[in-house]
C-alpha cells in the first residue's frame, strides 16, 4: 500500500474515533440546538425543525417504535419522499437500535413484498393512503410485519396494526414517561460496526441486492468527503432525488448531520427549481439528467431574448466562456482580450443572470453522478462560473470513490482516487476499490459477497476502466454488459450509448448486438425536451407518439447517431437503429428510480422492433 495512502486512512480513523450516527445527531443538538436542522414548505408556509427539535422527535419515534416490539437488529421499511418525517424516522430507527430501509416509492407491490420479505422488516412506516395500498395485498405473505406506521393515514381505518405517525409519536413520549432512559439504553448500544442502513441496489441487471452500509462506513466517508472538499460548517443543502439511493442519502441527509446543516426538504420535482433559488445550497448533488433540465432552462431562456443584439452578445458570451474552459482543459490560455472579455460577461451575466437566476451564486461545490454526463454540459456550467464536477462510486462504496475536485479536474474522467482510497484496474480492466468507504457485504447473500468483496479488502466494482498517467479514471461501462458480436468482438455498449445520450432530445439509447453481425440502437426520446426542442424546430406539437415519428425528429437521431458513430471504432459503430414510440421511465419498468437503463427489460420489451432492425 502507498504510505500516503496509509496515513490517509490514519487521519481518517482517528477524526472519527468510535462516533455513530447517534453521537452525530447528539452532539448537533447539545452545541448548536437552536440552529436550523430542516426546512419544508407546509402550504404557503416555510417550516423549520431547530436541530434540538429534530433530535426531539427522533427520540419520540424511537421509544414508539419500541412500544411496537422493535429490537436491535430488526428491520424497518421506510416508503415516502423527500419530506422531514422521512429522515426523522430513519434515524429513529437507529435510536431503537433497529436498521432503517428506504424502499424507492415507484416499487410495484411484487417488488416491495421482496424487499420487506428479504429482510424480514417488522415495521414499515408509509407516506399516505396510495403507498399503504399497495402494502396492503402483500402484507399476507410477509410474516414478520406486525405494524404499519401510515404519516397521512386514510381517514376510515379501524385495522388495529396499522396506526397514524402521530400515535407512534404519541405513543413514544407515554412509554419515555414511563421510561425515561428507554432510548437512551437502546441508542447508547448502537455501535460502529453495527449497521446505519439496508440500501438494496435498483437491480438493473438482476433483483436487487441489500447492501450493508456501516457506521463507521458512513462516518469514513464522511470524512473522506471533508478532505476532498473545502466545505464550510452549517452546509445549506436541498434533498429532492430519492433517499433510497446512497447518492441522496449520503449528500444530504449524512452531510448535514456531519456539517451541522440545514436541508430543505423538496417532495415534488417540478419545485426544485423554486427550492433552490430560495435555499442557495452549498452542495447539489443531481444525475445528469437534472443538469440537462438546468441547461436547457437556461438556453430557452436566452433564445427567448426578443432584443436581438442582447441575445447574440448572451450566445457569443456563452461560447467564449466554454472554449476558456476547453483551452483550460487543453493546457491553453486564452489571449488578455479575451480573459478581459470573459471577466465583464462573468459580472454582467453569468454571476446575475445565470448563477443567481438559478440560486446557485453560493454553490462550493455541484455534484455529477449515477451516470455519465456530456463533457459539452461540464463545459458550460464550469464556463458560467458553476464549479460542478463529476463524480464516481457506487452504493458498495458507500457513494463515492474517485472525484474530480478543484485544481484537479479532467472532464471527460472521473477524477482520481479520494483520500484514503486506493484505485486499481485488473487484468481484465475491472476497476477494484478499497478503504473505510467500501461496505459490508450482501444481506443474506454469502456467494454474491464473495464473488463481489475480496477477502484482502477489494471491491470488485463490475464497472471497467481505464487510468490515465496521473491517476485520472474513465470509465468503459459494465462488465456484465460487454456485447460479444458473431464476429467474436467484444464490445462496452456504454461508449456509443453515452455518446448519443448527450444530445438533450435523446432520453436513452440502447445498443443491441450480442450474436448479431452488427449492432443497431434502440433510441427514446426525452419527452420533458420534446414540446420545447419542436418549437425551437418549426415543428407542430401534437402528441408525443407524433413526435417520435417526425421526419425532422428522425432526421436529427440520424444526425446524433452518425456524429457518434464517428468517434468510436469500426466494431462499436451502430449500422441500424430506430425510435421507440414510447416514454422510459422507473415507473413504466425500462428505467431504475436513479435514471439508469434496465438493459435485459429493454431487450425484452423490444424483441420484436430488435428482429426488425436485423431483417437484410
């Protein structure tokens, strides 16, 4: 092992000493109880949760959860978005000694009754009446769920296992009445090693697989983040994307226990936008899908300019900014005419009308992840004064791994190795990681835990990789999607994929050629991009099955395709694809809650289109 690595993860381990989760929330509320812990709006209204107040309720939901018979070890479901009862009950949980499990709210009932069944949950606690429904026809084939804990319950129940999240809190401070030190002895057995979560993976490949996530892996990362870094204390952040995904969980609800922050909670996508403009986060996290949004946003809006001179200034300032960040990739330097130039467009645009238009003139740091992003986009934001960096991990290294960071960012990679984290690329171009951040293994899976984690601390990522001479990673794709043609060529999908998945009409494309001549692409549009890309077209909107169909629409896939097709080799080039009529999303099946591709669904659902594509 490298020395310098070694005496990372020293530093790393005696920053954190024995802390846990509980001690986090703990000491959060004795130093600075009366700073703002959570923000949401009820109605017109904006709430807020003091960290003293949070850790209140914790402690309710806690001892409540003990009054319904749960014990060290169990496990408890938890299906809601992103509001405060959501983490309030996660770390109740862990208060009750117990492990929290988010579910991803999009779950169909069969799915659900696999995750709660495969970990024998004893509580479920559920958002509204919808989600309770859909419990509610498996609860016979789940033997170990004695309660469901409902925040907004339907108003004619009478089952006495289901109860509403106020009587759970109500029946907490009864039983702590009567038991003052009731949590206090549960929590206080809460140990490093113990877990502080189940996430199980969105299964794109397979069904999914309940990661166990440590303590004292959160806390390692936790602290590996803060020497990535330069995070001031009390962090503002906002929470949106879901919190069964270690992504979410781990950038906003872990981080502002670390920091002291104050999250904003944001249970509907379309007020994002709103959210963040009044917040003004340090840290955002989003997928790259999210950055698209911001993107074409923010474009719509300078085409929208009715002065034309305005406008053309706007788009030249915009060009001028991202090729400064090219040359900056490249080694260059702009001439002094055009660094001056970039300095007023900066004070007179992109700080007023971009970055606080968004409300984002107070980011440290933004965050790409969960899925490759086009370097054009890193190009312009970072042009328009937005410090977002890539980012790569997985939920078995507790999220991250390797990050680009300030001072230290090659787009098109995804950065090098974290502190106290080592990086290596196996024969076989699998990348391996190992430290603090890399988790426990499967639940109840021994054989995948074998086959995943060495027994010499290496995680065997399934992602394959490349690293350049200065330690900067880029990714291939997965292994387990490697195409082999008839021709016995074995060709990574992700390259074309991400290639043409960076164009803002093209929601997803899929590469199909395993024992085929050739490959061929199956391509979906983004219906979100399609109304606004037709109008900036000429193109008459109707319906989005129309649109699909359109000869400029398919005229421009041709385009993107072809454009694509000329920065791969030969063997990975696409010689037929088509356009798929129909909109990709978690809940129709062909996408993962996190916005990645569920290729054998796809495959499936396709066969038909496939046969077509390879009819000579």
């Amino acid at each position: 092992m490298n020395t310098g690595v070694e005496h990372e993860r020293q530093a790393i381990g005696a920053a954190i000493g024995d802390m846990t989760l509980v001690g986090l929330l703990g000491r959060n509320a004795e130093r600075f109880g009366d700073h703002p812990a959570i923000r949401w709006n009820a109605g017109e209204e904006t709430r807020t949760l003091t960290w003293s107040e949070y850790r209140g309720q914790v402690v309710e939901v806690a001892a409540g959860l003990r009054t319904l018979g749960v014990e060290a070890g169990d496990f408890v479901a938890i299906m809601a978005g992103n509001r405060p009862e959501h983490v309030i009950a996660d770390l109740g949980i862990v208060h009750a000694g117990a492990v929290p499990v988010s579910l991803y709210n999009t779950l169909a009932s069969e799915q659900i009754q696999y995750i709660a069944g495969h970990c024998s949950a004893r509580v479920a606690v559920l958002e509204n009446a919808d989600y309770l429904e859909r419990w509610q026809g498996i609860r016979g084939d789940l033997p170990n769920l004695t309660h469901i804990v409902v925040m907004e319950p339907p108003e004619d129940g009478d089952d006495e296992r289901i109860m509403s999240w106020e009587d759970l809190r109500s029946a907490g401070r009864e039983a702590l009445a009567s038991d003052p030190e009731l949590v206090e002895r549960s929590s206080m057995a809460v140990a490093q090693d113990d877990l502080a979560t189940l996430i199980y993976t969105s299964g794109t490949t397979g069904v999914p697989k309940g990661v166990m996530i440590s303590h004292r892996n959160v806390l390692w990362t936790l602290e590996c983040v803060s020497r990535t870094y330069s995070l001031p204390d009390h962090l503002r952040l906002v929470s949106y994307l879901p919190l069964a995904h270690i992504g979410e969980r781990m950038a906003s609800h872990y981080v502002s226990l670390y920091w002291v922050g104050t999250v904003r909670y944001i249970p509907d996508l379309t007020e994002v936008a709103a959210a963040v403009q009044e917040t003004r986060p340090h840290v955002f996290f989003a997928v790259p899908r999210v950055w698209e949004k911001f993107h074409a946003g923010l474009m719509a809006r300078v085409n929208a300019e009715p002065n034309a001179r305005r406008r053309a200034l706007a788009l030249g300032a915009i060009e001028l900014a991202i090729e400064g960040q090219r040359a900056e990739q490249e080694g260059r330097h702009l001439g002094l005419g055009a660094r001056l130039k970039l300095k007023l467009f900066d004070h007179i645009l992109f700080s007023k009308k971009f970055r606080t238009g968004l409300g984002m003139d107070a980011l440290k740091v933004a965050i790409s992840a969960a899925a490759p992003i086009s370097p054009d986009l890193l190009l312009f934001f970072r042009g328009i004064g937005l410090p977002v960096f890539e980012l790569y991990g997985m939920t078995e290294s507790s999220g991250p791994g390797t990050s680009n960071v300030p001072g230290a960012n090659r787009i098109g990679t995804v950065g090098r190795a974290m502190p106290g984290v080592e990086l290596s690329i196996a024969d076989d171009d699998e990348i391996m990681l190992r430290g603090g951040l890399i988790t426990e293994g499967y639940y109840r899976d021994p054989d995948t835990t074998a086959a995943t984690y060495g027994e010499d601390g290496w995680l065997r990522t399934g992602d394959l990789g490349r690293l350049d001479d200065h330690g900067y990673l880029s990714i291939i794709g997965r292994k387990k999607e490697i195409i082999i043609t008839a021709g016995g060529k074995n060709v990574a999908p992700a390259r074309l994929e991400n290639l043409i998945n960076e164009h803002a009409l093209i929601s997803q494309a899929c590469v199909v050629g395993d024992g085929r001549r050739y490959l061929t692409l199956l391509v979906a549009l983004d219906s979100d991009m399609a109304e606004g890309w037709a109008e900036s077209q000429g193109v008459e909107y109707g319906s989005f099955d129309e649109f699909t169909r359109h000869s400029k629409v398919l005229a421009e896939v041709d385009r993107v395709v072809e454009s694509a097709n000329a920065r791969v080799s030969r063997v990975e080039q696409a010689r037929k694809w088509t356009v798929v009529s129909e909109k990709w999303s978690a809940e129709s099946g062909e996408l993962t809650p996190s916005l990645k591709m569920k290729r054998r669904v796809v495959l499936e659902r396709y066969s038909r289109q496939i046969e077509d594509l390879y009819e000579d």
